[in-house]
C-alpha cells in the first residue's frame, strides 16, 4: 500500500527540486558573466574616484571621450589624430585597454549532464536514500527505534555537515567559477528533509518524545532550514518546504496522531511564511498554502468526533498567514494603498476554505462552526485594517451563504431529489448543529458584515475596495435570511421572516439615504447603488415570505423594475446589468415550472395564477424597459425588452391553455379553438409591436414581431389548415353562423389583413404581400368551410358533396371576387385588385376543373353562364372605368363652299 504514494511523492520532490534549482543557476551564470565582464579591464579597478562609484562607472570614465562615441570610418589616416582635450596618458590608456572579452561557447550536453545534472539527481537520492533507509528498516526489523532514529539524525547532520562545508569551500576557493548546480545548496536541503522526517518519526511513530519536546525540535529544524536558506537560495527553500510537507505521507503510521501531525504541519507553515516573508518569495508563500490546504481534505475522512485538530489546522494556518504573509498587516510585507493584494486575500480565503469544509463535514457541529466564525471575523479584521485583504471579504461572504445553504438544504431533502430518487447522503442527520446556534451565528454574520459594511465606506481611496465591503454588507445578510426561512419554514408563509426582510429594507434604505449626502469619493456611487438594490432585494423578500411561493417570481421582476428605476436616478452601469440579470432569473424560474404555483393555479379562466405570475412580470418588464431606454440602447436593454415580450407571449398562450383544457396547462394536444385563439393572439401582437418599433427602433421589437408574424404562419399552415382542419378531421364546429370557424379563419384573416398593411412601405414588398396572401387564403378557407356546414352540419368531415353545394362554391367565389374589385375600384387598391384576379382565375380553373365533371344539368350551365356573365362585367368595369381611355375627337369638318 505504500508503494504507489512513495514513488508519487518522490517524483513530485524530483520536478520541484529540478525547477528551482534550474531557476537558481541560470541567475547564477548570468551575475557570474558579469563579474567577468567586469574584471577583465584592470584599469576599472585602479581609476581613483572621490566618491564610491560602480565598477561600470569606474571603468567609463577611464575611457577618453572620443571613445565613447567613435568616428564613421569612411577614410582612415595613417596616423590617428588626438583630440585637444586628450591627454598623452589617456591616449596611452586607452590603447593599452584590451579588446572586450569573446562570448563564451555554449555549454555541450556532456558538460551540461557532468556539471548541473549529475549533482542534482545525487542531492534527491541522498535525500530518498534516508527515507528509504528509515522506511527498510521499519520493514525489516532490522534495528529498533531508538537506533533507527539515532542513524536518521546522524545521516541528517552529516548531510548538513557536508552542505555547510562544501559552501565554505566555494567562497574561498580561488579557481574561477562556472555556472554549475549548487551542491552546497542540494546537500543541505537534502539534510534539513532528512532532519525533519528524523524528528517526526521519533515523535509520532515510536513514542521517544513528548510532546513539548517534539514541538521544541521540529522548531529548531524550521528555523534551522529557515537560516540555511536565507545563505543558499530559493533552491534549498523549495526542497525543504516540499519535503518538509511530504514528510508525514512517506514516513507513515497505521494509527496517526492528528494533533501531531497538525503541530508539525504549523512549525513547517511558519518556516516557510518566514522565509517568503524575509526574502519576499510569493511563490513559497503560495506553496506554503496550497500544500497546508491540501492536507485538509484526506484528513476529512474521519468523520465529526476529529474535529479539534482540523479546527487547529485551519485556525493556526490562517494566524500565520495573517502575521507574515498579508501585505501592510503586523510582519506581512508592505502594501499598495487602495488596492487589492491577489495573495493577501487569496491566502486568507484559502484556509476559510479549509474551515468550510470541516463544517460541511462534520454536519455543522458547534466546534467547528465556532472556529469558522472565528476565521470569518479575523478576515473582516485584516481586511479592515489592510486594503491588500479586501478580497478576502468577499470570499467570506459566498463562503458563509455556502455553510447556511447547505444546512438549509440537508433539512429539505425535496430540493435534491433526481428523477431516479433523492442523493443519497442528504437529509437532516442527528449530529447536525443546533437550530439556535445557527440562528445565533447568522444574526451575528448578518451584523457584522452590514455594519463593517456601511462603516468602511469612505476609508480607502481605492475605487474596488468599497464596492466589495457594500457588496459583502447586501449579498450576506439577505442570503443568511433566505437560508434561515429556507431551513426553519421549509418555504411556506411567515409573517415573523416578513417583518425581518421589511427590517432590513429599512436598513438598507437608510444606509443609502446617509451614502447619498456624503461627498463624492472612488467608489461611492457604486455602493449608494448597492444599498439601494439590498433595499429592493429585501422589499421583494417581505412580499415572498408574507405571500405564496409564487410570489417570489414577482418580487425578481419587481426587482428588475425597480433596479432599472434606480439607473435612472443613480447612472451606474451595473444597475442596468442588474435588471438584466434579475430578468434572466425570473426567467430561469418559469422554465422550472411554467405554472409558476404547481398545481396551485387554480381553474377560473383568465382570473388565476397565471395571470399574476406572467402579467405582473410582463408589466414590470415592460416597466423596466421604458425606463432602462433613457439611458440608450445596449444589451442590458434588450435582455429586458425581450423579457417583456416572452413574458407577455407566455401569457396569452398559457391563459388559452388554461381556459381551452379546463386549467390544465400541460394538456398533451391542442384543438382548432386553442391552435386559433394562439394564432390571432399572434397576429395581434405582431401588429402592436409593429407599431411599437416604429418609435423604439428596437432591434428586438423588430424581431419579436418578424418571429410572432412566423410562428402565426406556421400555426395556422400546419394547424389550422392541416393537423385541426374540420374537413379532414372530426370536428363538432358548433353553430350555422356563430362558431368555431368564426374565430379559426375569419379573425385570422382580419387580423392578418390589418398585419399586411401595417408592415406596408416600412418592411420589404414580399414581405407585406406573402402576408397579405395568407389572409386571403384564410378567407378562403373561411368561405368554403362556411358553405359546408351548411350543407354538412356541425361535423363536416361526413357526407357527400352534392352538386348545389358545388354551385354555392362557384357562386361564392364570384361574388368574392367581384367584391374584391369593388373594394379595389372604391380605394384605389392595386393589392385588392389582384386579390380579386386571383380569385376569379381559381373560380375558372374549378369551373373547367370541377364544375364540368361534377355538376350535371341545370347547375352546370348556370355556373358557366354565371361566371361568363362575370367576366364580361370585370372586363366592362376594367374598360370604362380604371382603364378609361378619352375618344379622340374628330378633326372639325371643312367649311362648304358657297357654290357646294
């Protein structure tokens, strides 16, 4: 079982230890080419200057001041001439001056193995040579623990011994030196691993040292790899922190002692914070955590009953931390003024991570929920006192909501429930923490964070940091209060929860009016807006816990509206995100469930749930959009325009749903009376929104009436005309005049009539005239279904077409047509006109067609002569009165002669 976690944690100290090392020896070479470059002038170092100067200054003033900027050579005299102000013994220097040294050649691959990585492999296997020793012997049995432990020290000191001494070998030795590996630095990190491992094995595995004793060591060795890195470099600084961390995973024990462990892992954390702090390494200050961090979650196995040391783990991590590594807090490093430090905040958001999960693990017992409150006030603390931290606030404030959500959903158990069952693991558990504990803890956030909140306002000069503590003192307290109902009233009504979002409305009102009278300061704005939104937020919740659960859908699009009211009167770009992203959420909200109540909706038609769940969104929307317009045309406004426009479309067809299907909005098919009222609803409001980006210019205006124009089209093709059609399908239409092809194909085509002149001269020609087809097919239909229920009764799909109704079509069509160019004639309508032509032209295709093999006798000829009658009045109206053209008069008779 230890075969595979050793040969892991061996090559992660191999790719470490050659990385940092690599890194150390190319700054090596490069200072060391310079030293060279340096020392190969001697008069550099023999010019007498007054005042300290650099090797590089020495040596330029050496130099005449022709030679710092030489002549072009297009001719070259015999004799160089000297310039007046040169001196004979300048001149005299100046060609003594050697010429600047050769480049060196680069180094081949045998040096590059012999030099750099023979040395480094021999550092690392020296270093797992004692682990592999201690690890053999254990095995074996070979010796007992106390001489075991005595060898690993001497190996440990040996190795130190010898890194101290070949670095004292270096310094003074007079042969030149060559960018090779530094093996001082390799054998002494190779000691200093050892030297842990030595320590801790004494301690935890065999028993040898108490505990004061063992805390007393393992600091020496920290503070000793401390010192031996402060002489040899990021090299020994990498190793021994990665084997310091390693340590405890290749030098194991079937029965661990987590305070032990955690007592070693905090004196490995201090070494290393200190060190990053003296040298101001970042990277080993992010090792240093990333490896802390990551013994948190293999120790989470062991359930509730190991809390404290985890606790201990976090606690003392995060003490750390704020000490050394936070910049412009107590020993941290200094900071910029007003800004946010990446490694400051993330260090302190990484271990209430770490304090996170053991809550989460441990089911929200009281110790641990103590120590994250602990961790969560120590990160207002230091952010408070240090800008560097600032991130920090917000990473408490989504890691407080995430400990409250998770307790609320363990208690509804319904909110994770899968088509294929509920999660396992989920539901109330015995040892989850105390309801008033939680209480507490969530009342004490919730102040915390709104009054630091408030409070910190106008003490950076920074523009983010103010906008992360108004964000921090909004988003916590309104997410701990949803959390709570969530968890206590399990989601039904409660006046007491409602009194408290009225509270903290106030609150926030009140916080924003105070903002508002201050002087304009970085930030400022942003955070008045914030307020103001928690303030609006908080209204919405008031009428979510006091109402039904339905209510929440409109209190979001309230919100919306309200937040795009807010742009108004505070122009700040966010606020228009805002509504938009409110909007979107609210929409998110019906795709969960389109009835908005469940089954709550209830069965009066038009009067119901859906009538405030869509309507009130849709006017809010509506609302929201007016408004969000006066600050000009972007997407936060199109995404709530086109919010508008669904939620007012959602609404018509989900109130024909329920009406036609008797409140069942999920009825599985539709018949001709829901697929017709859908279509003149369509119709309808492609008219209104036609009208409507006439004065907007809207881009989504403009589409959504191109897509209601489309899907009425489509619905009344495949709907009307084919899969609901009452001549192909049985279908009970109801009465003679009034019924159901009234609305199916009448309305329709009205509707589609009025449509065809609204688009026309403002969209493009085809466009206006395919939708004008379409209505006069519909009155087509309308005619012909009309004339078959009279014939055929409420149910037309039965009985045969006898030849008087075959007359009827033919007359009927005639009289259409010539009522069609009437209309043309009377208003000048070229459009009505060729409506007409067309018509009259189906009417003789179907008497050629149709009439001469079906009618038979008397209907036949008088169709024929019918519609011949017809044409010969068409071309008569055509000829004298559109097409009138005035006679010629004759030219005037020649006047008679007299003798005539």
């Amino acid at each position: 079982m230890l075969d595979d976690p050793f040969v892991f944690f061996a090559l992660v100290i191999a790719i470490v230890a050659l990385i940092f090392a690599r890194k150390a020896m190319n700054q090596v070479a490069e200072l060391r080419q310079r030293l060279e470059a340096i020392q190969a002038t001697p008069a550099a170092a023999a010019a007498p200057v007054p005042p300290p100067l650099t090797p590089f200054e020495a040596f330029e003033q050496t130099l005449p001041p022709a030679a710092a900027a030489p002549t072009p050579p297009p001719i070259v005299p015999d004799v160089a001439p000297v310039a007046p102000s040169e001196t004979p013994e300048q001149a005299t220097s100046a060609a003594a001056a050697p010429p600047p040294p050769l480049p060196q050649p680069d180094r081949g691959f045998e040096e590059t193995i012999g030099t750099r990585w023979v040395v480094w492999i021999g550092g690392l296997t020296l270093a797992l040579g004692g682990f592999f020793m201690v690890r053999y012997s254990i095995e074996a049995g070979l010796l007992g623990p106390g001489v075991r432990t005595m060898l690993g020290g001497l190996f440990a000191a040996a190795l130190l011994l010898a890194g101290e001494w070949t670095r004292r070998k270096e310094s003074i030795s007079t042969i030149e030196t060559l960018p090779i590996a530094n093996i001082p630095a390799i054998l002494t990190a190779a000691g200093t691993a050892v030297a842990f491992a030595t320590v801790y094995a004494a301690y935890a595995l065999y028993g040898f040292l108490v505990p004061a004793t063992a805390f007393v060591l393992l600091g020496l060795v920290a503070l000793g790899t401390l010192a031996a890195a402060l002489l040899h470099g990021p090299a020994l600084a990498g190793l021994g922190v990665v084997g310091a961390f390693v340590t405890p995973v290749l030098v194991s024990s079937d029965k661990p002692d987590f305070w032990a462990l955690y007592i070693y892992l905090a004196i490995v954390t201090a070494a290393a914070f200190g060190l990053a702090r003296v040298r101001l390494w970042r990277w080993l200050a992010v090792t240093a955590i990333v490896f802390a961090l990551l013994w948190t979650f293999p120790c989470l196995q062991c359930g509730p009953s190991m809390v404290g040391p985890h606790a201990f783990h976090v606690l003392a991590g995060f003490i750390l931390v704020a000490l050394l590594v936070v910049c412009g807090f107590m020993f941290g490093p200094p900071a910029d003024e007003g800004q946010v430090e990446p490694i400051s905040s993330g260090s302190l958001a990484a271990y209430l991570l770490g304090a996170t999960l053991i809550v989460l693990n441990s089911f929200h017992a009281d110790t641990a929920m103590i120590v994250f409150g602990l961790l969560v006030a120590g990160s207002l603390l230091v952010a408070w006192r240090s800008d560097a931290a600032a991130g920090a606030v917000g990473a408490a404030a989504a890691l407080v909501f995430v400990v409250f959500a998770e307790w609320a959903v363990r208690a509804n158990a319904d909110m994770l429930v899968l088509p294929g069952g509920p999660l396992s693991g989920i539901g109330p558990n015995a040892t989850d923490g105390s309801v008033s504990l939680h209480l507490i803890s969530a009342a004490i956030f919730a102040a915390g964070f709104g009054v630091a909140g408030f409070l910190a306002q106008g003490r950076s000069i920074g523009p983010i940091i103010p906008v992360i503590w108004s964000a921090a003192a909004v988003f916590t307290p309104l997410a701990l209060l949803v959390a709570l109902y969530a968890r206590i009233v399990h989601l039904d009504r409660s006046i007491p929860f409602a009194v408290l979002a009225v509270a903290l409305a106030a609150a926030y009102a009140a916080a924003t009016e105070v903002l508002a009278k201050r002087e304009d300061r970085p930030g400022l704005q942003a955070s008045i807006a914030l307020f103001a939104t928690g303030s609006l937020a908080a209204l919405a919740l008031a009428l979510t816990f006091a109402l039904e659960k339905g209510w929440l859908t409109i209190a979001l699009a309230l919100m919306s509206a309200g937040t795009a009211w807010i742009s108004t009167q505070r122009p700040i770009p966010f606020l228009r995100s805002l509504a938009a992203i409110l909007a979107a959420i609210v929409v998110l909200r019906i795709a969960d469930d389109p009835r908005i109540v469940g089954t709550a909706v209830g069965t009066t038609p038009i009067f119901n749930w859906l009538l405030w769940g869509y309507g009130i969104p849709a006017l809010s929307f509506w609302a929201g959009s007016i408004l969000l317009r006066r600050g000009g045309d972007d997407a936060p406004l199109r995404t709530v325009e086109a919010a508008a426009i669904l939620f007012t479309v959602l609404l018509a067809f989900m109130e024909i749903r329920h009406a036609v299907n008797q409140g069942d909005v999920y009825h599985q098919s539709a018949g001709l009376t829901e697929v017709a009222l859908q279509v003149c609803v369509a119709l309808a409001m492609a008219i209104g929104l036609e009208r409507l980006r006439i004065r907007t210019g809207s881009v989504i205006h403009n589409a959504g009436a191109i897509l209601l124009t489309a899907f009425a089209g489509l619905a009344a093709v495949f709907g009307l005309l084919m899969l609901e059609n009452p001549i192909l399908w049985y279908i009970d239409v109801g009465g003679a005049v009034i019924n159901l092809l009234l609305l199916g194909y009448a309305l329709p085509a009205v509707l589609a009539l009025l449509l065809s002149y609204a688009v026309a001269g403002r969209r493009p020609v085809s466009y206006a005239n395919t939708i004008a087809a379409g209505a006069l097919i519909l009155a087509l239909a309308y005619m012909t279904f009309e004339i078959r229920r009279i014939y055929h009764g409420p149910v037309m799909s039965v009985g045969p077409t006898t030849g008087a109704e075959q007359y009827t079509y033919s007359i009927a069509y005639l009289a259409f047509g010539v009522v069609l160019l009437g209309i043309g004639i009377l208003f000048n309508s070229q459009r009505a006109r060729l409506a007409s032509a067309v018509v009259i032209a189906l009417t003789i295709l179907k008497a050629f067609l149709i009439d001469m093999s079906t009618l038979t006798g008397v209907y036949r000829a008088l169709s024929f002569m019918c519609l011949g009658l017809v044409l010969v009045a068409i071309g008569w109206l055509y000829q004298r009165i559109l097409f009138r053209r005035q006679a010629a008069s004759p030219p005037p008779a020649p006047a008679a002669s007299s003798g005539s």
